[in-house]
C-alpha cells in the first residue's frame, strides 16, 4: 500500500472544512487527476510544498509573482506597511503614489482607481461603460476570462474551461442577456453585430493576448478592429489586462501591440501578490466614477496599505535595465526547446507564446480562438503534467492555462525544465 503523503493528508482534512479543498477551483487539480500539492513555501521561481519537494514554479500564483517569491524588496515593502497598520479606509499617500506610478507605465491612463480584485476591476468597467454610455450590451469573446462576476460568466476561460461548463449555475439569464460572446479574432462578426445593434452597444471588453483558454495571440488587425468600430459607434473599448498588464511589457498588451483601449482592467502583478485589482483610463469616462458622477462603486479595503506597499515595491523593480527583454528571451527560449523536443518525438504541439506567457496545446491545429484551443489532447496533457510534477517541474493543472514566468526563472531553470520534459515524453510514448 501507498503510503499518505503530508499533501494528501491536508487535501482530505480540506475537503471536510472547504467545498472541494480550495479556494479557487482550479487549484483541484480536477482536470489532471491526483492531488494537489499543499505549499509551505517559496523563494524566487521555487515553490516547496509540506512534504519537502521542491518545484521550479512556473505559475506563479497565476500571473502576479513576476519578481518571483518572496522578494526581499516586496516583503520589506509589506513588513514596514503593517507595522503602520493594515487599513484605515481614509486616504493615504501610497495610493497616489501608485496610481502614478502606473500613469508613467501606461500613459493612456489618466486617472486609476484601486479595488480589490480582477474581478472587482472588470464589474466595475462594465458598470463605467454603461454608466458612460447609456447603453446596456457589453461584447465579450469565446475563451476570454474576465472574472467571476455575473455578467460575464458567459463562454468564459480559465476554471470555467477546464470544467466544461458552458457558464454558471446561480446566474440569472436576465443578467447575461446583456453580454454577448464572440469568438476572438473574428473582426467580421464583431462588425456585423455593431451593424445591426450598434446604438445598444456600450463596449467590447477584451484580453488584448488571451491568456485564460491558453495563450492565443490577436490577429494583426484584430485589435485594431475594435478599437475602429467602436470609435465609429460611439462605444468603449475595454482591455483586460489583469494578466498581461506589466506582463508582456512596461506599459502592458496596449504598448506592446500598439493599441489604445479606453479602459484598462489591472490586477495580479500591480499587488505583487497581495489582493488587488484597478480600473483606469481615460478622464472624462473615469470621472463618471462616484464621488464624481453618478457611477457608484466602494470598497473597505479597496486601496489597502500592505496591497498598496506591496504593489509599489513591485513596478519600482520592473524599472531595472533589461528587465522584459530577460522575461522574453527566456520564453522564448524554453519554447524553442520545448518544440524542438516534441517535433523529435514525433508528437505534434503548438505553441504560443507572448513575453513571459506560453502554452503547450496538445494539438495538431493552429490554436486561434477558443474553438481550436479545445480540440487538444487532454489525456495527453493530464499525463504529461503529471510527469512534469513528479520530476519537480510545477505547471498550471489545465491544458487552458498560461505558465508563466517571473525574472527569477534562469537557463539553469530552463535547462532542468527541458530535462524532465524530455523524460516526461518518453512515459507518453508508452
Ligand atoms: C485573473 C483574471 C481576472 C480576475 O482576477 P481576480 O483577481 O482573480 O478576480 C480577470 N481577468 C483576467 C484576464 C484574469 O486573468
């Protein structure tokens, strides 16, 4: 008989105290099989869970640990922020430090408003672009996550894909009836539903690089598309850029791609692993924001000290010389060789990649949109994290995920990567 391990024996204790043992579904391992690893620990791109092993990490807690664990400049930042004292919901100073601070990044931002989360930044989009406009449909696409909020639980990404569920239990249809999904990089259906809805249209919101059905990239002209049409029909361009914001570059997707949203949903990265999560863009849209204007929207904890200290400590680090072209390269990097090493084995995969985000579809079609993200292997992926897992590589536990990558992550990183790869492959060929 197999004997229990540490993790094992805190998932069974979980599940008694916590619907499925997590927090947050996807961290299950539903879709992989096995148990999930507890964690005790991290430091720079490893993670250590409670029985000793030691993974090179490349989730990452989903995007924010850009600078890697349990960075000294980070964990200073957030040990003097306490010792001030954890929230007071009056204003402090480091809130329009912050809020600068992401000014200079992303200068089509102009004003910046601080909550507590993704899915608190896109609620609170959605509610500015309609405020703004006084119109009630928002347009969405197959694949992108924009949260856990109502109105978008609509042919959503990430948990929502790897469990198949086309939405959501428990969200009333007279909600979503006003968010329209279509498939990403399809500019033509996107024209057509503006022609004949147009005057009812308050926004599109989009991932600028999809990163939660895997990474897909935008077509060129894709995004230049919607900034085009809804310019023309007097409607918002929203940009999620909760996971590529800071990501991808300096100035997030829209630097990188050269377009320029109205809104932007941040998140992740600007808390540097703290709760957070921020809305911004243009001024006169911003300022329809209460106590400006008539859009309501608050939070106790919304622009909180630790979250704020941790934030700032974070983008001050992303200043450093070379920073993004090290996070590049070395994606680039491990997806050369990771196609190099499945191309050798005969097994047909692509892979998309943006600076600091790749993806592995177990698939021999061109992965554009949520459609043909779907169509990929899926016991071949379940076999091959397990694989990976065993040899202390940690990956996101869904084919529909994004791994990610922090500053921290090295060659000699990549190359112990590529070894248990290797290995990993042989099993799948058994
Ligand atoms: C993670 C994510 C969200 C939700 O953020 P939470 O902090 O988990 O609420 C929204 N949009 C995108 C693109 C995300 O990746």
């Amino acid at each position: 008989m197999k004997t229990q391990t540490k993790s094992q024996a805190a998932f069974v204790q979980a599940k008694r105290a916590i619907p499925g043992g997590v927090n947050s579904p996807v961290r299950a391992y539903g879709s992989v099989d096995g148990d999930p690893p507890f964690i005790e620990r991290g430091e720079g791109a490893y993670i250590y869970d409670i029985d000793g092993n030691e993974y090179i990490d490349y989730v990452l807690s989903w995007g924010p640990m850009i600078l890697g664990h349990a960075h000294p400049a980070v964990v200073e930042a957030v040990k003097v922020a306490a010792d001030k004292g954890t929230s007071f919901g009056a204003p402090t100073e480091a809130e329009t430090e912050l809020a600068q601070l992401v000014k200079l990044k992303m200068p089509h931002i102009e004003k910046l408003r601080l909550v507590n989360s993704g899915t608190e930044a896109v609620m609170t989009a959605a509610r500015i672009v309609r405020g703004y406009t006084g119109r009630e449909i928002i347009v969405k696409f197959d694949g992108c996550y924009h949260g856990h909020s109502d109105g978008f639980l609509v042919a959503a990404g990430s948990g929502l894909a790897t469990g198949g569920l086309p939405a959501s239990a428990g969200v009333p249809g007279s909600i979503t009836e006003n968010t329209l999904s279509l498939p990403y990089n399809n500019i033509d259906m996107v024209e057509d539903f503006f022609r004949r809805k147009g005057d009812q249209i308050a926004g599109v919101i989009v991932e600028p690089i999809a990163a939660n059905m895997g990474v897909v990239l935008p077509h060129d002209g894709f995004l230049e598309g919607l900034r085009e049409i809804t310019r023309k029909h007097s409607a918002l361009l929203v940009f999620d850029e909760v996971i590529t914001g800071f990501r991808v570059a300096r100035g997030g997707a829209s630097q990188y791609l050269d377009v320029i949203p109205d809104l932007v949903c941040l998140g992740k990265i600007i808390g540097g692993g703290l709760p957070i999560g921020a809305v911004g863009g243009r001024k006169d849209v911003m300022e329809k924001l209460a106590p400006l204007g008539e859009v309501y929207q608050a939070g106790t904890l919304s622009g909180n000290p630790i979250s704020v200290a941790a934030g700032i400590a974070t983008l001050r680090e992303l200043e450093e010389e070379g920073f993004y072209d090290t996070i590049r390269r070395n994606t680039e990097r491990l997806a050369e060789s990771l196609l190099e090493v499945f191309t050798s084995a005969d097994m047909e995969v692509q892979i998309n990649t943006a600076p600091g985000l790749l993806t592995v579809f177990f698939s021999q079609t061109v992965v554009t949109d949520f459609l043909s993200a779907k169509d990929c292997n899926d016991s071949a992926f379940r076999k091959f994290f397990q694989g990976m897992l065993t040899r202390g590589i940690y990956l996101p536990p869904s084919p529909y995920e994004a791994w990610f990558f922090s500053i921290q992550h090295n060659d000699t990183m990549i190359k112990r990567t590529m070894e248990a790869v290797t290995e990993a492959i042989d099993e799948l060929k058994l």
